[in-house]
C-alpha cells in the first residue's frame, strides 16, 4: 500500500496527530474481468489502521467522540 502524502490533523482539543491518505479501491466488473477503481480516499494512522473519511471529505473519526479534522477537504 502506497502512501499519498502526510498531513497533520487536528481535534477540538488541541490533540494534533500525522495521517498518511491513501486510495479506497473497489473492484469493476467489466468484459475483460474484474479491474480496480480508485473510489475516493482513506486514512492511515500511525498506528497502521485504517478509518474512513467523513461524506464532507475533511473529517474522521479514530475512536468513539475522537473527531480529527484536516485542513483542507481531500478530494
């Protein structure tokens, strides 16, 4: 898995950690069999795991009332 690019996301708290964004892939089925297909974006902790973006594309959650927001919307 190849990591896009580092950015540093910020919670309400002041708590600041680094993400890495890397593609969500989804498989197409076409007639030449099946072929995957970037979808939009994830993000990877530090930690190695992997959480979904927010529908707003700025936003995730790492835990239960742990909101992150990046500075810029991911597109």
């Amino acid at each position: 898995m190849s990591k896009i690019n580092d950015l540093i996301a910020k919670s309400k708290n002041g708590t600041e950690i680094i993400v890495s964004l890397i593609p969500l892939n989804k498989l197409q089925n076409t007639r030449q069999g099946l072929k995957e297909i970037e979808v939009g974006k994830r993000v990877l902790l530090q930690s190695g795991i992997e959480v979904d973006l927010n529908l707003d594309g700025r936003t995730f959650y790492t835990s239960l009332n742990q909101l992150f927001k990046l500075d810029h919307r991911v597109i």
